[in-house]
C-alpha cells in the first residue's frame, strides 16, 4: 500500500470519527464511530429510489433501527399522502374554522386532486364527530329513555352532498336477562354549505338544519329533519325566514306566511304584557273564532251566541265593549284578548302600534366552528 493511499484512508478514519464525537460519541475508532451513527443518525426519506426499488431501497435485517424503521418512515403512496392531508387539514381548521370547505376549494389550485379529496375527507371526519358530540347532547327529537335496560342515545353525523336523516331503535336487555329496553340511534347527513352558514347552531326552532342556501338576509332556501312515527325521522325541504319555517311553497308565501306569524308572536307578547290598557274597543270586533282560539269550547260558545241572538240580530261579529255589557267574566275577556291580538296582528287596530322585534331567529353567518363545538364537545 502507498504511502498516499494510507495517508487518504487515515484522514477519512478521522474524519468520521470527528463527526461521530460532534453528536456525542466516545468512539475512538472508525468502527465504533460508524456504528455510533448508524444507530443515531436521522432516518432517511423514501423518495424516487425507493418507489423504483422498495426491496433494495430497505435496510438490511440486521440494521439496529430496523424494528423502529417502518413506524417512523410511511413506505406507501397512501400513507404518506394521507399524512400530508391530515396536516394541511388541520392547519386550514386552525386557521377558518368556521369556512374550512371554501378554504379547502381554494387551496385546491396549489393541490394535487388527490391529496384535496383527502383533506377534504379529513375535515368532513373531524368537524362530523365533533358535531355529532354536540347533537346528542341536546337532541331535540324522540330519543330512547329506557331505565332499567339501555336508554342509550347514539349520534353519527356524516358531511356529504345529500341531505339525510335517519333514526331507529334497537331492543337491549339487562345483564340479568330480566329487563328490556331499547338503545336509539340517528344518522344524519349535513351539506357542507349549511356548516359553513350555521356552524354549530344547527338547531333552529327545534329542528336541526341538514341543507341551506342564502336567498336573503337570514332567509334561506332549506331542508331540514322532522320528527315521524317513533324514533324515526323525514327530511322536509322549505324555507327558513328570520327561524321561522315554511315548508314548500314560493318565497314569497314563505315571507307573507313568516311576516304573519311574528306579527302574531309580537301582538301575543304585547297583549299579554299590556291587556285591554289604551285600547279603544268600540274598534276591536269579537268572532266566533276568536272565541275558540282563546280555549273556549266551541259548545259553550254557540250556546252564548244562540242565548243572546236577540242583541246579535244575526251577525258575525260584536264589538268587545258591548260584548263586556252583555257578560264580563274570564270567558269573554279572553275572547276579547283574543281578538285585540289578531287586529293588532293585522295592523287594524287604530291608537295602538305593535313593538318591534329583538334579534332573535337563526344566525345568519357562523360566527363560531370547529372550536366552539371542541368546547361543547369537551
């Protein structure tokens, strides 16, 4: 051997040794030094050599870190795609957590499709057992409420495109074989576009929101689950003006009919609140309707109406102070009420306006996401 080719082998001895002393090697020889690294060094990452050759590209069997090789290093395409999916996908819920869908149809230009259909599969699994958490908490249909046996309650939501709502029962026993009783469970399917206009307030009225679509300002073209026979459930498709629901229909019915019914909930209130104070009841007529509505049976309200057709003459209807002469007690008071409330309503009382409505209804945007329902969920 040369004296030049011993004077490279000893430089590059030392070399290795230097670099195995710099990451807290005691080695002294070249042997030990590489065995110091190879059992301390980073682990590799899989790239071209090893998709053209995974059985060369491996390590050898007596490799020290071969029994920790394969957790650390994802050796498939779909491994290593569905690990960059679940950091992206977590990334976007920290960062729109309310809009995590369109954030995703965003970043789809910098993606490839396959890794977006995975991101979006991620979120639609994380903000689907989040929600379903928060729902069974507070479910606001037919549940099961066995005490001896089951009385369980199971919520499975899922994010897709069509909207759906299912829910059935299932007969348990007691560990006795004693007692039965039933375990419910519901599988709901919500649109990503209702998410990203409700958030976590899927609960409208009582009834959970599966499909919207803004037409308005807190208006909505919607579909929503009802509660059927049993356990079961059905989707009914309407509208949802200011939280009022409307099924079927056009828009505009659905804003006369949603228009309707709060200047109803207003009169009601404010009735309730004022009575017959500052109103002029020579103006406010009395029906036979407005008898009934007010919990009078109909029986005793024809019976009144036949003893005092003399002062009636035939007619429909009677205006509440001569109503007042005629009887006052609980029953025609509550007719009268009745009747100032349905003038109110319809705006034909004179002398007398109907309060303005506070905020209330369906939040029109989602203003909380994923993180409100982590807390829920909590």
């Amino acid at each position: 051997m040369s004296k030049r080719t011993t004077k490279n082998h000893q430089t590059a001895a030392q070399r290795i040794i230097e670099k195995a002393q710099a990451r807290g090697s005691h080695a002294a020889t070249a042997k030990g030094a590489l065995a110091y690294l190879l059992s301390n060094l980073p682990l590799p990452i899989p790239g071209l050599a090893y998709l053209s050759g995974r059985t060369d590209y491996r390590p050898q069997a007596d490799t020290t870190r071969r029994p920790n090789w394969d957790r650390v290093v994802s050796w498939t395409h779909d491994e290593r795609a569905e690990k960059r999916a679940a950091e992206i996908a977590e990334r976007i819920l920290k960062k729109r957590p309310a809009r995590p869908f369109s954030k995703v149809h965003a970043a789809c230009r910098k993606l490839t499709a396959d890794i977006g259909k995975r991101v979006t599969k991620h979120i639609e699994r994380r903000i689907g057992r989040l929600l379903a958490q928060a729902l069974a908490k507070s479910w606001p249909y037919s549940r099961s409420t066995s005490s001896w046996a089951g009385g369980h309650h199971y919520v499975e939501v899922d994010i897709g495109d069509a909207p759906i709502a299912k829910c059935s029962s299932d007969r348990v026993w007691s560990r006795n074989k004693k007692w039965s009783g039933t375990n419910s469970s519901a599988c709901l399917s919500i649109t990503p576009r209702c998410y990203e206009a409700f958030g976590s307030n899927l609960i409208i009225g009582g009834l959970i929101t599966l499909d919207c679509e803004v037409v308005g300002v807190r208006e909505y073209r919607a579909m929503w689950a009802e509660q059927g026979k049993g356990f079961a459930l059905k989707v009914v498709q309407g509208w949802i003006i200011r939280g009022y629901h409307v099924e079927g229909g056009t828009l505009e019915a659905a804003r006369r009919k949603a228009e309707k019914a709060r200047r109803e909930r207003l009169a009601v209130r404010q009735v309730a609140k004022l009575g017959m104070a500052g109103v002029d009841l020579s103006q406010v007529m009395v029906t036979r309707a407005d008898s009934i509505r007010a919990g009078n049976c109909p029986a005793g309200t024809a019976s009144f109406i036949n003893r005092h057709a003399d002062v009636l003459g035939g007619r429909t209807s009677i205006p509440a102070d001569q109503l007042l002469q005629l009887v006052d007690d609980q029953y025609t008071r509550a007719a009268v009420l009745r009747a100032i409330t349905r003038m109110l309503a319809e705006g034909r009382l004179q002398g007398v306006t109907l309060t303005g409505e506070g905020a209330g209804g369906a939040t029109p945007v989602a203003d909380t996401g994923v993180e409100e329902v982590m807390q829920l969920a909590a």
